[in-house]
C-alpha cells in the first residue's frame, strides 16, 4: 500500500463513508473476506480487522472476493445491473406508479432502490418516478391535451392529487400553465461517476457531480433564477451534451458547442467568462485570474466564484491552481481534478484510460481529507 495515505486517513475515510476516496484505495474485511469501496454502507468492521489495498487486483490476490453491496470491481461510472432494469422498465412505462409492492415483483428491494437513488441522483426512486410523470404531465398539457386525460393517465390516484403535486412542482395550477417550460435534468454516466445535466430547451444550465454537497443548493438556486421546475427527462441540448462529454472522456474534444446559460453576478460571471478562455490543457492560478478580472487583489473573491461554478467542465474551473501549482480546491473531488488535468493534458489518463489514472494519480499525489472537501472549484 501506498504510503501517500496513512493509515488514519483510510480509516477516517472508510468511517466517513466519504465517496471522495473510492477509486483511491480499497478494504479488505478480515472476518467476512469481502473488500469494498471506502463509502460502502454495509456495517463497519473493527479497524483490526482491516487491510487496505491500492486496487482491486490487489485485495483479489490476497483472496478477498468482491462486496456484493457496493460492488467494488464495477467500473465508477456504471450502475449496478438492476438499476439498469428499473430505469428501463421506467423508460417503458413512465407513467406506471411503482409502488414498495411493484418493486419487490420486480426482485428489487424497496429500500435499496431508494437508498440509492437517494445516495446518486439527490432523491428516492419514487420522487424520481414523480418527477417524470409530472414532466410528461406538464408536455401534455402544453401540447393541448385534455386535463382530465392527463391527469388520468399520469399514475396519480385523484385529481386533486394530480393537481396539488402539479403545483407543488410548477408553482401554478396545470390549467395555467399550458405555455410553461420545466428546467429537463438528466444523469449522465462518466468514468469519473454520474453527473446531472440541467438545460432549458436552449441552453445547459447546471453539470455537476452528483455526490457535490453543493448540489441541492444549485437546484435551489436555479429554480430562483429560471422560476422554472426542474424535473427529469431528455432534451436536445442533454442528448448533443452526451455526446461531446463521451468524446471529451476518450480524448477526441478539446472544445464543447453545447450552449451554455450561467445567471449571477456582473463579477461572477466576468470570473466564469474567463475561465472559458482557459484553453484546453493549460491551467492558471488563482492570483492570475484575478488580474484578468482586473481585480488584483481579490484571489479570494474569485475563489469564490469558482466554486459557485454551476457548469463543471464546460466552465473548466477545474484548470485553476494554487499560486504554487498545487491543486487547490474542487467541489466534486481532487481525485477528479487531477484526474481531469491528467486527461487534458494527454498523460496516463490517455494513454492507460481514466480510471487506471485516477488510481494511480491519486494514491501518488494524495492530499488530506479536508482538501478533498474544500468547496472552493
């Protein structure tokens, strides 16, 4: 094992359960034979009886077999197998209630689909089943359909039902709103895990990593800015943006056409328009963005701003550094900074594929847990 990580780091990790350092090491539980991913929910075991290992080819060697929970050999950005069915079946029948009994029909157990979606996308199975039906609800009612007939055939028991979680969602009553556009999210897998993709009919609006602590209070904020709902589904802009990030991730994009959106401050958005002309590969520190802000003395202040950022890669504040070359902050993880540089600037990330370097960048260049939390971008 790497002595880039002490022992107490893992530990403090591993008791954290915190997502930030799966991919960096791995456990091994003496007594079950079992090794998982830092964040595991399974019951924690007594530090004695754990080893840590670099990667997963290591704790199979010494004959540990994979969790069955956290599924340690899964590579970051796939989900596991039955979540690939529940969210084909939702694709199918979007507008079907799936209820606690629904799902165990299904062999899915209720409380595992809701711990993670809740863990992966900031809300329980049935919220995101909600959300759906009312997103489709609402592209009804704006293309002309009955209300009645939509409010029949969105999977809610009454009308009044329909109507109140309507308003819930939009703000109005659905008789009211036939003109008005929802904020469409969607989760987009990577090999750096899932991000959530927000867009309006013309423009992304939020990509971020969905483990983000900020990520809630981004949603909040974009409801206030857009007066908009922001509800699951699929666009235009969501599809082109699959698109250009699967290329961006297997190193054939270098600059993105997706059109962005990025509401706030006449200082925020003057820090954000220039980190779009932070070209692909190179980064900046802090105190140079500032002067090209013209704003010398305020490193802080576009700190700040950079961790505001609501439009992660595209808005590439992951290029910024410490005045030294250090690494600075990241709101999704250091791990992915480095990560992300290492790609960009066509290093092992290219040559081994991304998540063979986030292992080994990560175990070689490391920086202690409340570095990986700063929320400065």
């Amino acid at each position: 094992m790497s002595s880039a990580l002490t022992i107490a780091e893992m530990e403090a990790a591993h008791r954290k359960r915190d997502r930030a350092y799966d991919g960096v090491f791995w456990l091994g539980v003496r007594t079950t034979g079992v090794f998982c991913r830092p964040s595991c929910a399974a019951r924690k075991p007594k530090p004695v009886n754990v080893t840590y290992f670099s990667t997963p080819r290591e704790a199979l060697f010494a004959g540990y077999r994979p969790c069955k929970r956290c599924r340690p050999m899964a590579a970051p950005g796939n989900p596991p197998a039955w979540v690939e069915r529940l969210l084909a079946e939702v694709d199918r029948n979007p507008d079907r209630r799936y209820s606690d009994a629904v799902l165990r029909g299904m062999h899915v157990d209720p409380a595992r689909a809701r711990r993670w979606f809740r863990g992966t996308h900031g809300m329980t199975f049935q919220a995101y089943c909600r959300s759906r039906r009312l997103g489709r609800a609402l592209g009804q009612i704006r293309s002309g359909a009955p209300l009645d007939d939509v409010a029949l055939g969105s999977g809610f028991e009454s009308h009044s039902g329909f109507r109140d979680a309507f308003t819930r969602a939009f703000g109005g009553p659905p008789g009211s709103l036939r003109r008005t556009e929802a904020l469409i999210a969607g989760w987009i897998e990577t090999p750096l895990g899932p991000l959530v993709a927000v867009a309006d009919g013309k423009h992304l609006v939020l990509l971020e990593f969905t483990e983000r602590r900020m990520l809630e209070a981004q949603f909040a904020t974009l409801r206030r800015l857009f007066r908009k709902a922001v509800v699951p589904g699929e666009n235009a802009v969501l599809r082109r943006l699959r698109l250009e990030l699967g290329e961006y991730f297997r190193g054939r994009r270098k600059e993105f056409t997706v059109p962005v959106e990025y509401p706030g401050s006449p200082f925020q958005k003057k820090v954000w328009n220039e980190l779009r002309r932070v070209p692909y590969g190179a980064t900046i520190a802090y105190e140079d963005l500032a002067r090209r802000v013209r704003s010398p003395r305020a490193a802080r202040a576009v700190g700040r701003s950079n961790g505001l950022n609501r439009i992660a890669i595209l808005i590439p504040c992951h290029r910024v550094l410490n005045k030294g070359g250090g690494l600075g902050g990241y709101g999704g993880g250091l791990w992915r900074k480095q990560a992300l540089l290492e790609l960009e600037r066509g290093g092992p990330a290219r040559r081994r594929g991304i998540h063979a370097a986030v292992n080994a960048r990560a175990l070689q260049r490391h920086t202690r847990p409340d570095g990986l939390l700063s929320k400065a971008g």
